[in-house]
C-alpha cells in the first residue's frame, strides 16, 4: 500500500496515514538458521518414521541424537512445519476456530472407479537455506496425482489452485477426503468444492490413517527425490518436483495396481463399465 515514489506524500506520511510504524516498512524477515534449518530437516525425517511424536519426545529424540534443543524450540519449529502428531484421542487436528469441520465418508466405501475419491494434503519440503510447502491433490482409486501446488506460506489460496487444475482437467470428484487443517476447513476451499457439487469428508482427527495413500506419497516422494538433494532456490524445488511427479505417475510401477503407473491405470479403468475393474474396499 505504500508508494515510495509518491509525489505528495513521504514514506513516513503514508505509514502514519496507514497507522503503522515507519520502521515496519523497512522491516526485512530474518530466515531460519542453518542450525534450524538442519533440525527441521531432522525433524521431517524423524517424523515420516514416528508420525505419534510430539514435542517432548521429538525433542528427546534430538537430544539422544546429539543436538543441544529444548520444547519450546521444537515446538515452534513444528509448528512452522506444519506437522501435527498422530495420537488416539481427540482434539489433535485442529482446524481454525470458527471453520465448519465435516464427517468422514469413506469407513466402508467401495472405491471402485477413478474420479469416485479424491484425497489432498501438504507437506513440508526443506531446501538448503529455507523451506516451501507442498500440496497435492491425488486420485483414491487409482493414486495418480492429478495436480500439485508450492507456495513459501500455508496460506489456503495454493491448495484452491490445486484444485481448481485438478477439476479443469479431469472434472470434479463425488468426494473430496482431507484432514481437518486449516487450509481445508477455510471457506474459500470448502465453497469451490460445494459449488462443484462435490461432497466433503475429513478425516477423524488425530487419524492419519484415515488419508493414508497420500501419506504414503509423501513418503516415497521425500525418500526417492527430496531428501537426495538439497535445492538453492524455489524455481530449482519446483523443477524437481515437477520432474519426479511426472515418473511417478507415468512410469513408476505400483504395487497396489499389480506393477502398473497410476496415469495409466488411471485412463484405462475411467470408464466405469470395463468388465476388469478392481474393487477396493476402504479399511
């Protein structure tokens, strides 16, 4: 909202003008450390391993590692993450107070066809001198990632592009199943999906289980591309991911569908009166 080349007003008018101090103008974000960096990277391993530790025993966990860290540190860098810990009993995933949370709709749905479910969360991608978030917007039947966003904050509006490519180009699903974060219980993504007459499931919370294809893509993906690199820049990140999510859907055999890519078992079984579909039966 400032205009340093304002030809009637000084920086220092407008920011007064704006209530807001002059220094905050001027203000530039520090990064994480490296020494933060280098946790938070620890930390993402850790957690695809244990996804059940929470502060204390993540800390712990650093600390029998070699790492001088206390709760508060970890928790604000878990925080930052994104990562929540899985634990069974309630109020674990809490979406933003005032976001209508929805039931979860797959405890035994037939998912037989591509297009019937779709599922969609983030994760957290490290970087040498700092961080994106990833979102990915997946097929339930068939695994195939129909789209992907990054973005450097978890704010909502990358998750709705997702979506928005992903209902483009292969129309919109019967339902939509994510966890409870915030991103998904916001208006702007919950309206695009009721406008597209999409139903919408959430997991149940502290359940991962409950959206366990795509935790598993995070999985593969960090194992098999991320943690083999550490990436410069975002534009370098993105390339990467760009580069693996094309493998994997095209030429990536996967074991649930008997050594097949997802784009290609994605294609064949779209038509939902082929003789030779396979049933799934969600646990």
């Amino acid at each position: 909202m400032i205009e340093p080349d304002h030809p009637d007003l000084s920086i220092g008018q407008q920011c007064k003008l704006l209530s807001i101090a002059r220094s905050s103008y001027y203000y530039e974000p520090k990064g994480e450390t490296e020494q933060n960096l280098g946790l938070m990277r620890r930390i993402d391993e850790q957690f695809l391993e244990t996804p059940f530790f929470g502060v204390r025993q993540m800390t712990w966990h650093l600390r029998n590692d070699g790492h001088l860290v206390n709760e508060k540190r970890i928790r604000r860098l878990m925080r930052l993450m994104g990562l929540m810990p899985i634990y069974q009993k309630p109020n674990t995933s809490r979406p933003t107070k005032g976001h209508k949370t929805y039931p979860y709709l797959l405890r035994g749905l037939r998912v037989d066809r591509p297009n019937r479910v779709w599922c969609s969360d983030i994760t957290y991608l490290p970087m040498r001198r700092g961080f994106l978030y990833l979102v990915a917007i997946m097929d339930w039947h068939t695994r195939k990632v129909l789209s992907w966003r990054i973005s450097n904050t978890l704010e909502a509006d990358f998750c709705v592009e997702a979506l928005n490519e992903a209902i483009h180009k292969f129309g919109p699903p019967e339902i939509m199943n994510t966890d409870q974060g915030s991103q998904f219980t916001s208006f702007v993504w919950t309206d695009r999906l009721r406008r597209s007459g999409v139903r919408i499931s959430m997991d149940g919370k502290g359940r991962f289980l409950d959206n366990i294809f795509i935790e598993r893509l995070w999985r593969t993906l960090k194992y098999e591309c991320v943690y083999l690199h550490a990436w410069e820049t975002g534009s370098e990140t993105k390339a990467a991911i760009r580069k693996w999510m094309t493998f994997y859907n095209h030429q990536r055999p996967h074991s649930a569908l008997g050594g097949k890519p997802p784009a290609l078992v994605y294609w064949q079984r779209n038509d939902i009166n082929q003789p030779d579909q396979q049933v799934q039966r969600v646990a």
